[in-house]
C-alpha cells in the first residue's frame, strides 16, 4: 500500500529538500532500497538528488557524517547490481561526474564500496559511453597515481584496473585517452612489484598495441615492444605478448621489424619455443606462424638448429593441428632463407616430413609436408646443376689437358727429365690466335726451346681442328670451313704486292678492247 500510494517518490522528495533548512528530514528520507524497488526508484532518478546530499555531507566531519556517508555509498552500490536497465538508468552523466569528483574525499572504505559501483556499470557495453564523457579514465588514473604508497592501494587498484579493462577493451579512442592520461608508466610499474595485481595490470598493457597511432607513439616512449619481448619468459603471458608483438608489426612493419631484429627478439623466441609447455606451445604456434609469414627477414632470423630440433620433437603430436601449424612455420622459414628446401636436410627434418607426406592421415598435413619435400627435392637439383655449370666454367676457362709440362731445371741438372710420357701426336699442339682478321696456327713455345732442347715440329691448322670430337652439327662445321677459307682468301688478297694488282687491271683492259674489236 505504501509504494501503490506513492511512497517512494515521497521518500525520493525528501532528499531534494534544503539541506541546511531541513538536514534531519533529508538524512531520514534516505532510502535504502532492495532489488524489488531499484527500478521503482530508478524511474524516479533517485541517485542524483542522492549524489548531491553525498557532497554535502562529506563536507561535514563526525560519526554522524560518516554514518551517512556509508549509507549513501551502499545505496549506490545496491543499484549496480541490479538489473542491466536499471544500470542504463543509473548510468547518468550528472550522477557519474557528481561521483567521480567526490571520490578522493571519501574515506578509503567507502572509497572502496564506490569504485565497486563504478566497476560494476562498467560491465555494461551500454554504460561505457556514459563513463568516459563523465572523465572516469582521468579521474581513476590519477586515483592509482596518488594512492600507490597509500596502505589500501591493493584494494583500490584491484577495483580501478578492472573498470580500466572494461573500459579500454575494443575500444582504440579510450585506449588513447588511458593512454594519453598515463596509464601506461603506471601499468609497468605494477607489473614490476605487485605480484597479484600482475594479472589486472597485463591485460591492459598488451590490449594497448591494438590502440591508433597516439597510443602506439606512448608505448615506444615507455619501451613498450622491449616490455612485450620480456614477457615471453613468462609462461602465462607470453601467447598474449606474441600477439600483441603481431599486431604492432602488422600495423608498423618497418619500425618494428627492425627493431625485433637489432633487439633480443630472436633469441627470446626461440627459448620461449624451445621451453614453453604442452598448452602455451600449442597457443603459440598460430601467432607465431603469423608473424613470421608478415615479416620474411624476422623468418629468416629463426632458421636456427635448436628450433628445428625442436620442431622434430613435435612432428610426432597427436593433434593435426599441431603439425600442421608446424609444417607451416618450416614452410614460412624456408621460403624466407636462400637455402630453400636445403634446410630441411641439412637440420635433419627431412625423413621426419617425407614421413608425414606418405603415412600421415590427416589431408592437410600430407599436402603441406608434400610440398616440403618437392622443395626441397628442387632445391637439391638446382644446387647440382649450379655445381656442373661450374665446373663446365672451371674446364672451359682453364689450361688444356694436352699442355706440355715443362722440365724442372733440378732434373735438368739431375740429368734427368720430368717430361711426361705423350703421345707425339698430341705433345706440343698448336694454338689459334686472331691476327688481323685471319687464323693463325702458332705452336706452342716450349721451355725446351728455350732451355736448349730442339722444339717438336708444327702440327697444321686441320689436324688442330681434328683433335677433338665437336658439339656441332656437321652443317655447322662445314659452314665455319667456308668461313675460315673465306678470310684466308681475302687477307692473302690484302697481303699481295701493288703491283700484281696493275697487272691484273691491265691485264682486263686488254680482253675488253679485243672483245669490242671482234665485235665490230
């Protein structure tokens, strides 16, 4: 009967009383409602007379004051944990900014109590809105900033980094403004001496490289990609920093490549590989395979024998996953190394791949270790090939196989010669050098000669071409015949005395005078 004759809005009246006219009346029509009422009082806007009565009595000092005070606080608490509507309409912007600017006037309890509301709005997508117009971020980072030495910092931290996650999560322009009103610093801080409160503390850091390009520009001012590669000694958060480490590469690949690569990136990753347990390992296959299939050079780093090793450990997982991303992240360094498929052989992955290509039942798995194994099939046919090609170079550019060697003067003075025993039709044979145009067959100057034994005679042009079995067709040999009697007959011409060239002009004139005559 109470509530059907409108008590409640007479309670709720009460409160928008003078409060210096009418204190006693005001602090007794102070509801304390159960959820049953919350909405009742909700549609009446209870809690912003509510938060005004709250700044005037922390004015005032005594156990009166902070009886009320408490009331209050627990009245404002009561409504968050009511239903989602309720919370929308509790969620005012006056109401919030009324709370929030009283907030370090409280004492540390009930400090406490509101920082509960506050979280507990929070937890509504809806409310996020209402919370940073009303200064929330600004207001509770500069709370954790004061209160870290202060002996109820646990207490407060643990309630303010909860509403922070809540109201950073998936959001780019309050990670900004978090960012922006120092957050960060803080954060790092935390994680660096408070133990528990690590776990409230991490998430937000590492959601911070999800954030635009202000919030990305405080993190490298606080080391920030330095602190994510640190955390992948810790076991329970190095999945989480490996993928913050990708998203920042994703969105700044040049400036972060770089860096992961002058810094300990490497080393750091492959000891988190090589020491993670079975469920992180298997959380930091796919980020992994990630980041190095963006960055080639960073895949490049990680071609190293003790991750290979450890690769060949868990090719025989039960999980198809697992092998696969596996496969994955070989294919991706391969790719990325000049050796190619080489490295597969030369770190001793080969049987274990070729293996999974023929018995593996999973299709995804087989396919992907078949193509590690024609790559490097591939790449060991190049590298052969390269190597005939060279030593074809090596065969064509050197010395002839038929060169004679020259007698050591120590045998000479012996007595004795260290000639080799040949053929006499293939000691000493002829060079070709180009002169002018023309072919010339040259022998070649022995030291004999020049060491007083008497040279071998000459071998003719045709028995140098004879040597030899040629790769060209016969229709090609006989054409570079033609050529070569060609040019002889011309620098023979070229070579003849001016005067047999008259004569023969004479000579012409001649014969055209007598055929004229016998013509006439």
């Amino acid at each position: 009967m109470f509530v059907s004759c409108g008590g409640l809005n007479v309670l709720v009246e009460f409160l928008e009383e003078d409060y210096e006219a009418e204190r006693d009346l005001v602090l007794i029509g102070g509801p304390t409602p159960k959820n049953d009422f919350c909405r009742i009082f909700s549609r009446s806007s209870v809690l912003y007379p509510l938060s005004l009565v709250l700044n005037r009595v922390l004015d005032e000092e005594g156990e009166v004051a902070e009886l009320f005070e408490g009331r209050i606080v627990n009245i404002f608490f009561l409504f968050s944990q009511a239903e989602n509507h309720v919370k929308e309409l509790v969620a005012d912007r006056m109401v919030l900014k009324s709370v929030l600017k009283d907030l370090k006037r409280m004492s540390p309890q009930h400090q406490v109590t509101m920082l509960k509301f506050i979280k507990n709005l929070s937890m509504l997508s809806t409310t996020l809105d209402s919370l940073q117009n009303s200064n929330a971020i600004d207001v509770l980072t500069d709370l954790l900033s004061s209160s870290m030495k202060e002996p109820h910092f646990r207490e407060i931290s643990n309630q303010v980094l909860n509403t922070m996650y809540n109201l950073c999560r998936l959001s780019k322009t309050r990670q900004e403004d978090a960012a922006l009103n120092g957050i960060i610093p803080l954060l790092q801080r935390i994680v660096k001496t408070e133990r528990p409160l690590k776990e409230f503390a991490l998430p937000i850091l590492c959601d911070m490289a999800h954030s635009g390009k202000v919030g990305r520009k405080i993190l490298w001012q606080n080391k920030g990609l330095q602190f994510y590669t640190s955390l992948l000694s810790d076991p329970y958060w190095q999945v989480t920093a490996l993928d913050a480490i990708f998203v920042w590469l994703q969105e700044e690949t040049a400036k972060v490549e770089d860096h992961l690569l002058k810094g300990g990136f490497t080393d750091s990753i492959v000891k988190c590989f090589t020491t993670s347990k079975a469920n992180a390992f298997e959380n930091l296959l796919e980020p992994l395979q990630k980041l190095i299939r963006l960055s080639p050079l960073i895949a490049q780093s990680l071609g190293r024998p003790d991750l290979f090793s450890r690769i060949l450990q868990k090719l025989r997982h039960n999980k198809a996953v697992i092998r696969l991303n596996l496969l994955r992240i070989v294919r991706s360094i391969c790719d990325a190394s000049p050796e190619q498929g080489g490295l597969l052989q030369k770190n001793g992955l080969f049987e274990a791949v070729q293996r999974l290509a023929e018995h593996d039942p999973a299709v995804l798995v087989k396919n992907m270790a078949s193509e590690l194994v024609k790559s490097s099939e591939r790449q060991d046919l190049n590298v052969g090939e390269a190597r005939k090609r060279v030593l074809r170079r090596a065969s064509a550019n050197g010395p002839p196989a038929f060169a004679v060697s020259s007698p050591s003067i120590d045998g000479l003075q012996q007595g004795k010669s260290n000639l080799p025993i040949q053929s006499p039709s293939t000691q000493d044979l002829p060079t070709k050098r180009r002169i002018n145009g023309t072919s010339a067959t040259l022998g070649h100057r022995s030291t004999s000669r020049e060491l007083g034994f008497p040279s071998p005679p000459a071998i003719s042009t045709a028995s140098t071409l004879n040597v030899g079995k040629s790769r060209l067709p016969r229709t090609s040999i006989n054409r570079s015949k033609s050529t070569l009697n060609a040019t002889t007959e011309r620098s023979s011409e070229n070579k003849a005395p001016k005067q047999a060239s008259t004569y023969t002009l004479l000579g012409s004139r001649q014969r055209r005078r007598q055929t004229s005559t016998g013509i006439k």
